[in-house]
C-alpha cells in the first residue's frame, strides 16, 4: 500500500482515487467496497472522474445499507481530506 494513505488524508485526489481502486480490487488491502466508495467519493469532490466511474460501479452491486454506510464515511472523509492543503 506504499505511501498512498498517507497522500490520501493529505487531501491528494489521485492518491484518494487509487486507494479507492486498491479496495475495490483487494489489491494489497482486504476487498471493501464501503472504503471503495467512500475514498472514490473523496476523489471526485476533488475532481477526480474515475471517482464518479467507482461510485457508479459499486452502485450496481452494493446493497442499500453499504451504501448508506459508505455515504456516510465518504461525507466524513470528504470533510477531512478534502479542500485546500497547501497553507496548512
């Protein structure tokens, strides 16, 4: 998984997006579709389409309640590690 939590919570929308792909393909982390998800949604508030492509994707094959769920991480992470950085 390299650095790429790290770049995530630091607010970078590519390293959000391949987190989000990591946990869709099982790649190097256990599958979770909620982390999918919700690091795909953090992508695409930062501008990231192939976020919008995941959340899409998982849509089709999440039961209501995990996407409910996953919504919910999503808002939080989208407060957290999205916006602005670089004065901070």
């Amino acid at each position: 998984m390299r650095g790429e939590p790290a770049a995530a919570r630091r607010g970078s929308g590519a390293a959000q997006l391949n987190l989000a792909q990591m946990y869709l393909d099982g790649r190097g982390v256990p599958p979770d579709p909620v982390e999918a998800h919700a690091w795909a949604d953090a992508a695409a508030a930062n501008g990231e389409p192939g976020g919008e492509r995941i959340i899409d994707r998982l849509a089709t094959v999440m039961p209501k309640t995990q996407r409910e769920h996953a919504r919910s991480l999503a808002a939080r992470y989208v407060e957290l590690y999205v916006g602005d950085f670089s004065s901070s």
